[in-house]
C-alpha cells in the first residue's frame, strides 16, 4: 500500500531541500504551562514549526530508508520528521495504524514547468489526491487502495512576502482503519518552492490529540526571521 500510497513528486528539481539542510536548528524552548516544544528551524529558508517535546525525532537516515522501501525516492532527501509513539520508526509515515501523531516536512524546489503549472488545487494535491478531479482520476487508475475520503477541512493560507498556500485536514481508509492528514502545503511569491508539513494519526489519535496537533500546524511560518 505505502508505495501507491505516497505521492509522486512531479516537478521537484535535484531530489528535495528539506528542513535538516545546512543551516538548520532545533532547541528545546520551555515556556510556562505543559506541554513544552522543540522548534525546528530552517534559517536560510526563513521556515519553522514546532513539535511537543514528547514527540521523538526520525534520522534523515532512517526516513530516507523508509521512503525507498516504500518506493519513493529517499536518496539525496533532506528532511525532518517526528514521531509520537515511544517506539519511533520512520515507516509510521504512511502506516494507518499509528496511534500517536507521527509529523513530516520539507522545502521542495520546482522546476520550471512545476512553477508555471503550480496551483492551489495542485497544492492540496501534493501529498495525498484532495481535490475532486484528482481523486476521480486516480480511482478510474484501479490502483489506488485508499477509500472513504472525507474533508474536514479546506484553508487558504496567506503569509508574509507572498507566501501563499493551503491547509487541508482530511480521513482515508485502508483495510478499515481511518486516518486523520492535517498537512499545510505553502509557496512562496515566485512560485518556485514549496513548503510542506504534514501531521496525520488513526482518527481517534487526532481526536485525542487535535490540541497539540493544530499547535504544530498552526506553527509553521515561511518567510520570517
């Protein structure tokens, strides 16, 4: 399932630029009040979101090993990724039956057909299909082995310096279980990089953790020091 699962990157040039490029940072910041975060931040990219500090963080390794098992494209990926579960695997990415919140993000760079084409609705595409054509396009495929969509929810999302995008919750079911995607999928004013990050669990686990879960995506920025 995972490799039919995971969506194809059209258009990102020279694999992925995510958030564990050079130049990244993650510190453990305490506040008053539980639970405390860990922001991740990309300075060059100007782009950071933050995880409770009880979610554990994926190797680049691991997850690029996840990603070819799974029949992506792992090598030469920068990324970062976090699990809640207290046994960590960076193949609770696009398992269904993960019952803590398990986060992925990355800064892509579109070639420049990508660019041209890009679109809100290619947008709420790029990981999983969201939009109606994309959804009828790949049940008439006969490969598709997800079921059930449901959208909770549909945002557009406008940041700092033309960066611009969505944020997309939505339910699939695989072999009877239902998960839960919240992702944001930005870009920036030229149009030539995108932005991703994604938190998804079983249903139940975002209901459980829809609190901590809308803190990250309500987190992440683009485009501010």
């Amino acid at each position: 399932m995972a490799n039919r699962a995971f969506r194809s990157r059209r258009g990102l040039v020279g694999g992925l630029a995510l958030l564990l490029a050079t130049g990244l940072g993650m510190a453990g910041l305490s506040g008053c009040g539980a639970p405390s975060y860990t922001y991740v931040a990309d300075s060059a990219a100007k782009t950071y979101y933050k995880v409770p500090n009880s979610w554990h963080p994926i190797s680049k390794d691991k997850m690029n090993a996840a990603l070819a098992a799974a029949g992506g494209s792992g090598q030469g990926i920068w990324l970062t990724a976090f699990d809640g579960t207290k046994a960590p695997a960076a193949d609770h990415f696009l398992s269904f039956q993960v019952a803590k919140p398990f986060a992925f993000s990355e800064i892509g760079q579109l070639n420049t057909d990508a660019s041209n084409s890009l679109s809100y609705n290619s947008l709420r595409d790029f990981m999983l299909p969201v939009t109606a054509t994309q959804r009828q396009s790949v049940s008439a495929s006969g490969s598709f082995p997800l079921t059930d969509f449901k959208l909770l929810r549909d945002n557009t999302v406008t940041g700092k310096n033309g960066v611009h995008g969505v944020r997309e919750t939505f339910q699939y079911t695989y072999q009877g279980v239902s998960d839960t995607w919240d992702e944001d999928a930005l870009t920036n004013a030229n149009q030539d990089t995108v932005y991703f990050l994604i938190v998804h669990c079983t249903n139940s686990c975002y209901s459980q953790n829809q609190a901590d879960i809308n803190t990250v995506m309500s987190s992440f920025t683009v485009g501010s020091s």
